[in-house]
C-alpha cells in the first residue's frame, strides 16, 4: 500500500476544481475536440461562469501573487516548477528538475469548452502568461489539477539519497544465507494463515521488496540456504545500485505468524508481524538480472510492542451501497507501517510492512483483540496505522466476450498509530452520494457520447472532504483487466467537474472512481502530487458501473 499531502485554502465563492497531475504530453499543433489556442499577449476573458457558476467572485490572487511593482511577474503568469526532494538520514536534499521533455499545459474553461494556452521554458520551470484570474486546469500526464494559483509545483517527494543510481532492472534473483530465523509457518490457505514471511528495504536508497521463495520451507526450520529466491519490488522504482562507499546497506526482516482474537465461531486468527530482523553492512551491487543479490546473515530478535484494538466493522459496511448499489463489503485490513526518516512532513515512500491483519470477507461485526510486532527501525522513524475495508462486484463487460469485470472501491484512513488506535477504527469520511456521468445516474451501464462530460455527485453524509479524486479505469481486453489511465483531483467545496477533452478515448471501456479526500494538510493547489503522504488521510470511494465510448 503505497499511500501518501493536502491542504486547500479556498474561498466559499470560488467556484474551482482540481484535477491531478502527470507527465504531459509532447507539444502538438493539432487541438482536440472541445480546445481552442489562446493568444498568451491577451489572454482568454471568458464569460465569468464555470458550468453556469460564477467564477470570479472571491478568486483574488493567491498571498503569493502580488501583483507586480518592480517588473516582476504579471498578475495574469503562472509558474510550474518541479522539485524532488530526497529523504535520508542526514537530512533532505532538493533538485529542480527539467519539464521541456514533457511540458505541462493549462487549460482555461470556457462554458462546456477549453482554451489551451502553452508555455515556455524559463530558468527552473515552466511559465504561462495571459492565465485569467480564477480557477484553471493544469495538466500534466494522465493527470489534472483545477487550481488558481499562480505557482504550482508539481515535483515529488521520495526516499534515498539524491545522487543514487537506479538499474533497469524491476527483479532480482536472489542468493540467500540466513541463520537465526523465528521457527517458520507455512502458509496456509486465506486470509487468517498468512505463515512467514520475508521482506528487504533500505534506509539509505528507494527499495523495498518481498523475498518470494520458490521452494516450500518446511514448518519450524531456523535457516535457509538457497538460490531459489527472487525479489518482487513493492517500490515505484527499479532496483538502485548499492554502493559500499557511500553506505549503503539493507535490511531483511522476517514476518511471523501470530494468533488474534477468534471469531465468534472459534475459528483462529492469526496475522502477520515483524519478529526478527538483520541489517545488512554495506555492501556494493550492480542488478544485471543474472548475478544474484546476496541476502546473508543473522537475524536477530526485534523489540515488540502490543497494543489494544477495537474494529466497529459494521460502520464500514453499512456505506456498500453508497461505493455501488451492487457493491458487496470485501476485504478488511489492518496495518502497521513505518515512515522513514520520521513524520515531520508526512509518510514519505515506501518501506514495509510492520503488521498486516485481514479478517475474511464481508466481515461485519464488533472486533476486540491485541495486537503485536517487532520495529527494527531506528527510533526518529515514525509508525503509521492504515485501516481500510474494500468493496467490490463483478459486471458483464458488454463487448459480447462473456467475461466479468471485477470493480472495486475502499474506504480507508491512514494516521500515525497512536492517533489510530485512540479510539474506535470507524470510518472518518463516507463515498460520495448521487454520482452521475452528463445527469444520468453512474450506477447505469451505458455509452456516453459526449466528449466532455460532466461527472457530479453529493456531498457524503460522514465527514467534510477537502477534496476529491477523480480516476478512470480503461479496460484492456488483451489482460482481462482494467488500469488507470487518467485522474483528475477536485476541491471539497465542488460537486461537479467537466472532464476535458481526450481523458475518454475512443471505442473503449472504462469505469471511473470518485473518491471523497480528507487530508488537512494537503496544500492541492500549490503542492498536488504530496497527497498521498498526508497523516491524517481518509478516503472513501464510490465507483461507477461499465460505460463505453463511441
């Protein structure tokens, strides 16, 4: 679960929407449907209304955008700059990266049509002049942010060091050494077996991995000698190189079966948690796909914590129908992560897992247990909670093939875990209500022939969101399955968002995923691509049935 910062400060009268941001593409000379070039010198007036609202009331200048007195920037250009952070142990580092390969773009509404303006490149960024005052669409990739700010960054934050280098390789074949393990536990089948486990990640560069072992071991063995192994990365990047001399090393920590409260019924529940734990010295390794990545030492018991929870599982599935009106609860999960490097400004990247608990499917009664797990992380790593139940149904795709499609949404929150585990686990935000694609309700199969619709819905009856997140699901017929192909991030204070032109293509299957965004210190206007690293973060998804494209 790689989760991630918002904070919007908007005014009530504001009538604007954000949409996500990605790489955009290349410059073109042809306009889709639904765009039309504006001249930077002049700029677009509009007609004063965003989908019949008015747009200008309130849409002052952002505090950062005074307007000029000394030749500075005009009221009227925006600014996109990308910045990387890197966080390690010695502190963060930050690089301005260069957005000529793939330039962003904005796109200033006017009625149920857009006006493109294209910008140019200016030392650490990107500029646009001739932008109105008010709220406009930024892309970049598959993404769009509805925002009026005048500068936007759109870098990432991400672990390891600055100046590592990362191979092309997403897989590794692994040499394994390792002596002093807790007795093992086979995995046995579902949910409340998941047996032991191992996983590596670093303090130093981006990687976490699990550790899949081809051979069974067998139950109660404390060493395994083997090359049978590979490493499946659960990181957004390929595997770095590992240089001694700049420190780099790892840690392998192995998960443990462990008993939880029965059910009702008296069927046993285990769960999964660290128990012992080795870091590896530092060592240097160049991924080829060839030579294995040596995985050897002792591993050592880790010090635990126990702690009591109390999961009302009832008040997640009493919102199934509020995901989809066929939406049937699925999945509860329970996990405690670390955050490296600490929380001072959010969970940033990925590093493991601490403990993982699922219940099985449809669960939905009052859980008490007490739970524990080892932490083998230096002390100014912080320790998040992350509980979510999933939703799901399978519908007929209509292209005649007799296959189903499973669509899916979940209802989640994210806190440190102190913050988790002081009261209840309960929702802290419900789906949004009433979603309709063009005034017709989401929930109906059908084909939208619009090029632009719009995508509505009502406020959720649990929780103030101060956004939300649009996303598509395009289906691929050659995979039997459907991936995210565009999102699109919106302000709490909307209801309604147009979607501009060329997010649906052409002769396609797609269904779409509004989730309601609680995250209060997600700065969306200014800073979009943080969200995911915000602490405390709630979401909560309604999700669209099958529709398709002419």
């Amino acid at each position: 679960m790689q989760l991630p910062r918002f904070s919007v400060v908007l005014v009530s009268a504001c009538a604007a929407w954000l949409v996500g941001c990605g790489d955009a593409p290349a410059d073109s000379m042809e306009l889709a449907d639904g765009l039309s070039t504006i001249d930077p010198r002049s700029g677009p007036t509009g007609d004063g209304t965003w989908m019949g609202e008015p747009t200008g009331a309130g849409c002052e200048p952002d505090a950062g955008t005074p307007p000029p007195t000394d030749g500075g920037p005009s009221a009227d250009t925006v600014l996109v700059t990308s910045t990387t952070r890197f966080f390690t142990s010695v502190g963060i580092s930050e690089q301005v990266e260069d957005l000529s390969a793939n330039p962003p773009e904005i796109l200033v509404p006017q009625g149920a049509t857009f006006s493109l303006i294209l910008g140019s490149a200016v030392p650490g960024g990107w500029e646009f002049r001739g932008v109105p005052q008010g709220p406009y669409y930024l892309h970049t990739g598959t993404t769009h942010v509805i925002t009026s700010a005048r500068h936007v960054d759109v870098g990432r934050n991400r672990l390891g060091r600055e100046d590592a280098i990362y191979s092309e390789f997403n897989w590794a074949p692994l040499q394994i050494n390792l002596l002093n393990l807790a007795p093992w536990t086979p995995s046995g089948s579902g949910n409340l077996q998941p047996g032991s486990s191992l996983q590596l990640t670093s303090g130093q560069v981006d990687l976490f991995g699990w550790m899949d072992l081809f051979e069974r071991v067998p139950g109660g063995q404390t060493s395994i000698l083997t090359n049978q192994a590979s490493l499946s990365l659960g990181s957004g990047y390929n595997i770095p190189i590992f240089e001694a001399a700049r420190g780099d090393r790892m840690y392998v920590n192995q998960l443990s079966q462990f008993s939880a409260q029965a059910l009702s019924d008296g069927t046993p529940v285990g769960y999964a948690a660290v128990e012992r734990s080795l870091e590896v010295g530092a060592f240097d390794f160049a991924p080829d796909g060839v030579n294995p990545l040596p995985v050897s030492g002792m591993l050592q018991p880790v010090r635990m914590r126990e702690f009591p929870v109390e999961w009302r599982l009832p008040a997640f599935t009493r919102f199934a129908s509020e995901v989809h009106p066929l939406a049937a609860p699925w999945t509860p999960t329970l996990q405690v992560l670390p955050a490296a490097h600490g929380l001072s400004e959010g969970w940033i990247g990925y590093s493991g897992e601490l403990l993982t608990l699922r219940l099985p499917r449809a669960s939905s009664f009052d859980y008490t247990t007490r739970l524990k797990f080892g932490n083998p992380f230096p002390q100014n790593w912080g320790v998040v909670g992350a509980s979510g139940y999933s939703f799901r149904h399978s519908v007929l795709l209509p292209d005649g093939s007799g296959k189903s499609l499973a669509i899916s949404g979940t209802i989640s929150t994210v806190d440190t875990l102190d913050n988790l585990i002081a009261g209840p686990l309960q929702p802290r935000v419900s789906p949004p209500r009433s979603l309709t694609i063009d005034g017709v309700p989401a929930s109906v199969p059908r084909e939208v022939g619009s090029v632009s619709p719009v995508i509505a819905w009502a406020p959720p009856t649990l929780g103030t969101p101060n956004a939300y997140r649009v996303a598509f699901y395009r289906y691929d017929p050659d995979l039997n399955f459907a991936f995210q192909t565009a999102s699109l991030y919106v302000p709490g204070s909307a209801t309604q968002v147009r979607l501009p032109p060329d997010v649906l293509q052409p002769d396609s299957i797609y269904y779409l995923r509004v989730g309601a965004i609680d995250a209060p210190g997600f700065d969306m206007e200014r800073h979009p691509f943080t969200i995911h690293e915000q602490v405390p973060y709630s979401s909560a998804d309604a999700v669209s049935s099958l529709i398709t494209t002419p």
